[in-house]
C-alpha cells in the first residue's frame, strides 16, 4: 500500500530545480539517516549525488541541524540577498570559518551530498493550513475521472470516515488515503466502484482511523495507474479530523 503513498506525499513545490528529485514515504528509516528534523511522521526528500536546489518547506530549522541528523549530506550553500554573498555549512570547516544559516519556510538552498540521500521533514510541514498538500496528479476538472461527494470540503470527520461518490477507474480498484498533520498516515486502503472504466460508477466505504488528537487532514481519493502503477487522477479532500 505504501508504493502508492510514494506519488501522493510527494509535494513537487518543494524542489524548485533538482535533478530527478523525488519525495517518499519514509516513516520508518535505516537508523544511519539519523533522527527526523522535528520528529516522525516524516516524508524524506531524496536527493541525487551532486548539488541540487532545494526549496525548504518544512519548520524553522538550521544548516547545521539539517547536516548533523541527514546522513551523507555534506554541505549546505545559501546566497544572502542582502549581501549578494554566498554562506556556506561544511562540517569540514574550522569553527572560525563555518557559518551556521538560518532556514525558514521558503527558503531555497543548495544541498551537496557525495550520493544519493535524504533529506527529512515532517509530514506535518508539508500540509497547507487547510489539511492537504499540494495536488501532484489531480483529476481532470473537465472530465474527471473521480468525484468524491462525501465527506465535504472542511467537514469534521471521525472513524470511522464515510467517503462516497463515482469513479471511472481500472478494475473498478478506488485508491484511499487519509493523511493527519499531527499524526501522518491515518489509512491507506482501497475500495471498490460498482463497475470499471469506462463507466462513471458510484463507490461507498467506510475507513476506520485513530488519530491521536483533533488536527487537520486530507482525504485522498484517486486511482493506481494501469501502466506503472503511479497515483493519477487525484481528488483532495481536506478535512478536520476529531478523534
């Protein structure tokens, strides 16, 4: 089930240009990447060998704490816009010398890593104050694929989520997610539509979660593709979810 939650937490805002970059789900790592920034759930930012532009989305953090706890990123460049001058954070440099830059929200720096890496936020700074993050594949507003018409835009929900509409999907298969601000990864399950594409056919579940507390979420309803088994046709939901 995780294969697909790949292409759903994947939020392409992040990477403003990198080289074949890619998010993932990642809650449970090789100890050797070393703790989450802020603490898990947490989505991971894989970084190719080289150097790559890196839009920061998450919390308020440090180079240096983003070097000390992602394992093989070596150094972290940024370009002060009010000096023109580029800071540089190498775990190699005498204390003298090494600079420790300030990231918020926003800011976009240069990563370096000897090879391919991760670089760990939590999923919670990925959700946009209305629980969902940035759609990578939705459906066609024109003629979409998926309509969900249950549960409303900014409903409270609680388990378990009664999720309802029509769906024009492969082997009649309706991809579910529910994912937590606080607590990740709630569901990720799937239904079944009363028939296949090409028919718009109506679907009705009920997923069961346990979220921890009351925070904002997203339902994700959309369909595994028939060619290469990516999410397609993504219809995001947010929600507020009480426990």
């Amino acid at each position: 089930m995780h294969r697909r939650l790949v292409s759903i937490i994947g939020v392409a805002a992040i990477v403003l240009a990198a080289s074949s970059a890619a998010l993932i789900d990642t809650r449970a790592p090789a100890a050797a990447q070393g703790p989450a920034v802020g603490g898990p759930p947490y989505v991971a930012l894989e970084l190719e060998a080289g150097t790559q532009f890196v839009g920061w989305f998450g919390g308020p953090t440090t180079s240096t704490a983003l070097l000390a706890a992602t394992f093989g990123l070596d150094r972290i460049w940024w370009l002060n816009p009010s000096t023109g001058f580029w800071m540089v954070d190498d775990p190699t440099l005498p204390p003298f010398i090494r600079r420790t830059i300030t990231i918020q929200r926003g800011t976009g720096f240069l990563a370096t890593t000897s090879y391919s890496t991760f670089l760990l936020v939590p999923i919670a700074d990925f959700l946009a104050s209305n629980g969902c993050p940035e759609n990578p594949s939705p459906a066609d507003p024109a003629d979409p694929s998926i309509i969900v018409s249950a549960p409303a835009t900014g409903a409270t929900v609680t388990s378990p989520v009664h999720i309802a509409g029509q769906a024009r999907v492969f082997e009649a298969t309706v991809s579910i997610a529910i994912i937590g601000a606080v607590d990740g990864v709630l569901a990720d399950t799937f239904t079944t539509a009363a028939e296949g594409a090409p028919t718009l056919a109506a679907f009705a579940t009920d997923v069961s979660i346990a979220p921890t507390r009351a925070q904002n979420g997203c339902l994700l309803v959309f369909e595994s593709s028939a060619r290469d088994g990516s999410s397609v046709n993504i219809v995001q939901v947010p929600v507020r979810i009480a426990p």
